[in-house]
C-alpha cells in the first residue's frame, strides 16, 4: 500500500451535517479505517464527484485508493469485482441512477451470484453507490429510482437512507458487510441536514424503523419519499388522522416483521416510493403484508408511486412523482373502507 | 476462417492494392488450401505468427521468443506431451460421460490443448487465471482436480472448486465478463506491490464483447500486470472470426496502447514461450499485454453443437494437419530420446485417468435439496431464512404422509 497523511481526519463528535457530507465522512473513516476499502467512479478524485459526495478524499487518500476511472461502468463493477477477489472492499460509484445499465450485467451475473457460485468460499463486499431518484429538475437518465430491479435478484443488498444520521451509519454497515450491497442515495435530500454522531451505536442495517407513531394508517418509504411522508402525517393530523410514518431503509431485505407490526395495530397500510408501482417494492410489500395481516386489514394496501410511463421531462416530474397531495389522497381512499 | 479470406471473398471492398500475401502458408493458422493469394486489405502490417515447433515437428528458431524455453529440458517437453495427451483424454471421457447421460452438457477442449498447457505451464504459482468454461487443460496446470470441472456440467453446483486454493477462479459462461475481473485482481495485484501476474483467458467471439474492451482499456490506464489470453478458435458457435473482426485480433491491442502478438496455438512451445514473455512483462511493471493464440476448435462448440450445420470437414481435415499432439510428439521422437515406454506409460496413465473421471462422476451424488439456500449471502438475508424455512415446512409435510402410507401397510 502507498503511504498517505490524511490532512482531515473523520468527525469525532456529533455534527449536523448534510445527507452528501455524511456519506463523505462515512466514506473518510472507513478509508481511515481499512487500508483495504478503495473508493472509484467517474470524476470521484479531484472533482470530488458530481455532486462532491467524495470531496476530499483522493487529496488525502491518494489516487491509489480514490481512484477516477475510464467512463464504463461495467468496467468499473468488473474491475471492483476483481479488487474483492484480491482482498479490497471497493465502494464504486455511478454517478446518475439511469447510468447503472451498462453495469447491470456486472452486477446481475457476476457480481450477485458469485459467492454462491464458489460454495462460499469467495466474498464480494462491493458497494456500488447510486444517486438516485427525481425531484431535482434534471435532464432524462438523471432522475430514475431503479431499486426494485436489483432487489429482485438473489445476492445483491439493496438499502437507501433517508437522512444524514443513517447515510453516515449504513454506510459504514455497507462497506463492512460482506454481501455486495446496492446503496442508493436520496439525491433530492443530499444537501438536508441532521445530526451525525460518530458515537452512536447504529441498529442492524436492514431493520425498519417507525420515525413516527400513528393510530389510523400506516405510509412506508425509504430514501426520498420518508421526508414527505412525514409531511403528508403533518398534513393529515391538522384534519385529525393519526398516520404512522415507517421508514423502511432496507429495500433487500425488507423488515415485513416491522411492517406487520404497524399495520396489526394500524390496520391500514399505504406504500409510497418514486419508483413506478408496477412491480415496484410496493407491490412486494402489498402482497406479503396481505399475507401477514389479512384479518387485521381494514382496507387493501395501497401503492403511491411513478407511473409505467418514461422518466418525464423535468417540467412534468412534479405530477409523475409522489407528493403531498398524491399521498393524502391515497390516505383517504384507504380510510374509506 | 481468418480476416484474411473474408477480404478475398468481398472483392468491393477498397483493398491495399496490389499487395498479395501467402498468409496461408506461412502462417499455420490459416486453412492453406483455399486462400493461399489472399488479398490483404488490414492496412496493418501481415499478421506475423510466432511459431517454435512446425507441424511437421521442426524446432524453428526465434530470436525474441527462443530465450523464454531455451533451458527447457527434455523431461518437461515430455512433461507438456503427458499434459497434452491426459487433457485430451480428460476431455474425450467427459464428452462420452455427455453421450452416457452422465454429464448435461460438455464444452470440449479438442484441438486446443497446445495453447492452454503452453500457456498454463507458463505461469508461476502465485500468479492468477481467470478462465472462459473451456479451459480444462489450464485448470490441469493449474492443479486443479479435473473432475471437479465437471460438477456444474452434471448439474450438482454451478462451479465445484475454490478458486484460491489454485489461483483459478470459476468458469465464466457469460463470455468476456472475467476478462474485467481479471484486470481488477490485476490492479490489485500492483496495489499489493506483489510481482505476480494474472492470465484472462477469453475467445474470438468473447473479443466482440464491451467488457473485453473496457478490461483492455481499464488495464491500459492503470497499466494491471495482466494478460489476455485469446484462444482463436475460428469459431464462435456458428460464427467464424470474420464475423467478429476486421482486423486480426492481436492487433487490437494497438489501439489500446500495449502489444499484441499472434502465436501459433497449436504449437505448445510458442504459446509457453510468448506467454511466459507477457507475464514477466506485467510483472516487470510493463502493463497488459495480449496474445492472440490462433488454433481451431476440432470439435462442436458444446455436445449441443452441430458444426455440420455451419462448416466443411476439409476446414477440420486441413487443421488436423496441424494437431498440437502430433507435433511434439514428432519432435520427441526424432530430437530426443524419448522411447516407446514413455508412450505406453503414458496410454496406461489415460486409461487410468479416464476410468478416474468416469467412477467419480457416476459416484458423484445429487445434491441436498437445502443447497438452494446455501450461500446467497455471506452474512444472511431474511428472506432467504424464511423461504428456507417455508421449504423445510414443505417437505416436511410429506414425512407425515409417508409414515401414514407406512403404517396402512
């Protein structure tokens, strides 16, 4: 290994900080940490990513560790794949949601499947980090929420943080955890600020949790869509309804024991995620949770999500995505039955 | 089939005018009958072949290549002769074992032997293969037992070894795939400050691939200590090379910023000598470097192949000419004193071999029905936990059915 002074260490003390910064610091004390976790993508060194989620890092790291890579992203899976079959923890980076695809072979065939393939006896800690999602005005390929497509393939983790406290922590858990995980980053919330304290002792990486208690319904979301789902609480306490908010944060696995806990006491469930709902996550949960919890259910689960049409254009995203009115008017046809 | 005919076939094609080549004759790769005026039309230069062993069995001198076998001693050209023939006889038992019902499918080496021992005897311990599905003769090399090649043939697991207790990873059926994660243990290799070296072993057809290209190009940029090992067999299933390139492959790697070199696959001193000279390149620090081992696939791409759908028997007749086995053995019988109770012996250790294969995979038991769930993940995934536990539900349920059966009667 190449000898490196980092200039800045990682934070030491509570600190609020930006969901973006969080992910920076996260990344800054595991490459402290583990001279084994290198970090790559596109523009990830001295650009510090296109949207400065690794700023810093290869000015203090060095360009062995943070490492800029060609523009292929089945070159950069494929090549992380490698680094992990020598011994390396990568946390590769693609730099928009809709640029996954040329790496989706890497990732589906190779990258998912190879721990198996070798009867255990190779492990893959990749992570490949995806900003993902709409909301922030940008052109076609910039604003898609892919998850559902890696959450069903068998080997692959899928998670997605909703705030600077968690992107800190289940990052770390990422990058320690020996599964290739998917982490997709709220990029509409990058620059949202919370607390992030590097002493707190973080729950299991894929357990749900309920950020706010309710009696009448229950909204679950992950990433970008559990900001609004508080405000769609916010919204309807003002009318007398008390909805529970779940903020999922595993997508693979999903915490159904959280989820069936809520809905046995809430007895109505409304799944809200960018993604479209067409064989979305929501219609996994729909359809376990019916399972579950179908003499508790008051009402079938319902879906808020994208609709099975392209990306729209920027001009257009506000009617595709789920916002506050979409969400409190699923919230009525559930409390209707 | 090589670029070459598929220039004299397309006489529209703006040529190099006027310049004729005997690409056929010199070079061992090509079929000869057919094309011996082809037009060149590449603009390069004509591909070269290296080639140290004639397919009569004549040693040829070659001053860039001669240094990396100039010590090699009689017992290890006999040594690449037993691994060629025991390879071989691996490779005919596991296509009966096929015809017998034993294995599902088998993707048979015939033909091709010379370039994998010579290029897997050429590697060092420590260094590291990523292989294609058809590299039997290297995982020989690499020590590999040859019958646990043949698991995901039969269906038992879907790749029956540990990689690292050989430095030989898995198979990898989707072609030209290993070739990125081969420049990726690479770069980690030069991150190690180790000096050893890794060989991707990919194919014409894998050479059309987006990821070979991006391995050439990511191994180009961080200068990885790997080589590319392209077995031109002439033939992609039913796709002969010139449907894959316009350019002899090996000249390729031009354009990527490091050297490519057209060996004569079939002659298993070549191939040894040209890869043993790109592997010390990597470990020099040089970078990556490909080699093109031109050959032929004697035999269907899979049991499931019908070549006689898509090729002529002249075109295997005039390889056969050219067989990497009868070569060397020619030249250890006039240069050496190779005697006939080196052959036997070795006919007996075939058979013997091959009795091997055949008990071991007839014994070779299907697997638990819980293996599904084995090793998803590393660290678990509760799904998996619950839909074993569903399966465990599921199969237990019979359990009490038999006993029932069992005590009506």
């Amino acid at each position: 290994m190449t000898t490196q002074t980092a200039t800045s260490a990682s934070i030491s003390v509570p600190k609020n900080m930006a969901l973006a910064k969080a992910i920076n610091e996260s990344l800054r004390k595991a490459l402290e940490a583990d001279p084994k976790v290198l970090v790559m993508g596109e523009d990830v060194g001295k650009l510090g990513g296109v949207f400065r989620v690794t700023d810093g890092l290869q000015k203090d790291f060095g360009e062995d560790r943070v490492i800029d890579t060609p523009l292929a992203e089945s070159g950069i899976v494929g090549t992380a794949i490698g680094l992990a079959l020598r011994g390396y923890r990568p946390v590769v980076e693609i730099q928009f949601d809709g640029f996954v695809f040329p790496a989706y072979d890497q990732i589906v065939t190779q990258l998912a499947k190879m721990h198996a393939r070798s009867l255990g006896k190779v492990k893959l800690p990749v992570v490949v980090r995806i900003p993902y999602g709409g909301g922030i005005g940008a052109v076609e390929h910039h604003s898609e929420s892919p998850e559902s497509l890696f959450a069903h393939v068998a080997g692959l983790k899928v998670v997605s943080p909703s705030n600077a406290s968690d992107a800190y922590w289940m990052m770390q858990q990422a990058i320690q955890s020996d599964d290739p995980v998917i982490f997709f980053e709220p990029k509409r919330r990058y620059w949202d600020k919370a607390e992030v304290n590097p002493d707190a002792i973080p729950g299991p990486l894929h357990r749900a949790r309920v950020v706010r208690e309710g009696t009448d319904l229950t909204l679950a979301a992950y990433g970008p869509m559990v900001k609004l789902c508080q405000e769609a609480a916010d919204a309807a306490a003002e009318e007398g309804r008390s909805l529970e908010v779940l903020d999922l944060r595993s997508v693979s696995p999903l915490d159904f024991d959280t989820i069936q806990a809520s809905v046995e006491r809430t007895r109505r469930l409304i799944v809200v995620h960018e993604a479209p709902v067409f064989f979305g996550s929501g219609a996994e949960i729909a359809a376990r949770i019916t399972e579950r919890c179908f003499y508790h259910l008051e009402a079938p689960v319902l879906r808020v999500g994208g609709y099975h049409a392209p990306y729209p254009p920027a001009r257009l995203e506000e009617e595709y995505l789920p916002g506050l009115d979409r969400v409190l008017d699923a919230v009525d046809r559930s409390l209707a039955y | 089939m090589t670029v070459e005919s598929t220039a004299a076939r397309k006489t529209t094609r703006r040529s190099a005018a006027g310049k004729t080549g005997s690409t056929g004759s010199k070079a061992a790769g090509t079929t000869g009958t057919r094309r011996a005026t082809a037009k060149k039309t590449t603009g390069g230069s004509e591909p070269e072949l290296v080639q140290l062993l004639t397919p009569e069995g004549k040693r040829v001198k070659n001053a860039q290549y001669d240094p990396f076998v100039a010590d090699i001693t009689d017992d290890e050209l006999r040594g690449l002769y037993r691994d060629m023939v025991l390879t071989r006889r691996f490779d005919a038992e596991a296509t009966s074992l096929q015809r017998q019902g034993e294995l599902g499918l088998w993707a048979s080496l015939l033909g091709q032997e010379a370039a994998q021992i010579g290029s897997g005897r050429a590697t060092r311990e420590d260094d590291y293969v990523f292989p294609t599905y058809r590299e039997h003769g290297v995982a020989w090399c690499r020590g590999v037992d040859p019958t646990n090649l043949l698991g995901m043939f039969r269906g038992v697991n879907n790749g029956g070894w540990d990689p690292n207790s050989n430095n030989f990873h898995l198979y990898t059926i989707v072609i030209g795939s290993q070739t990125l994660h081969a420049t990726g243990y690479a770069m980690g290799v030069a991150k190690d400050g180790a000096d050893s070296a890794v060989i991707a072993y990919f194919g014409d057809g894998a050479s059309s691939q987006g990821d070979v290209a991006e391995a050439f190009t990511f191994s180009a940029v961080y200068n990885a200590p790997v080589v590319f090992f392209c077995q031109n067999n002439q033939w992609a299933i039913s796709e002969p090379t010139e449907k894959q390139t316009r350019v002899p492959l090996y000249q390729r790697a031009q354009g990527f910023g490091f050297p490519g070199v057209r060996v004569d696959g079939n002659d298993v001193l070549g191939c040894l000598a040209v890869t043993k000279w790109a592997l010390e390149r990597a470990r020099r620090g040089e970078g990556p470097t490909l080699v093109e081992a031109y050959t032929y696939r004697m035999g269907a791409h899979t049991t499931s192949d019908d070549p006689t759908r898509y090729r002529h028997d002249d075109e295997r007749v005039a390889w056969e000419a050219k067989d990497p086995i009868a070569r060397l053995r020619s030249y250890l019988e006039s240069e050496t004193d190779t005697n006939e109770g080196f052959f036997a012996e070795l006919e007996a250790e075939s058979e013997a071999l091959g009795r091997r294969v055949r008990e071991v995979v007839r014994a070779m038991p299907d697997p638990d029905h819980f293996a599904i769930f084995e090793n998803v993940y590393a660290d678990g995934h509760a799904l998996v936990d619950e839909e074993r536990a569903q399966f465990a539900a599921y199969q237990a349920s019979f359990a009490d059915v038999d006993a029932e059966e069992g005590e009506e009667r």
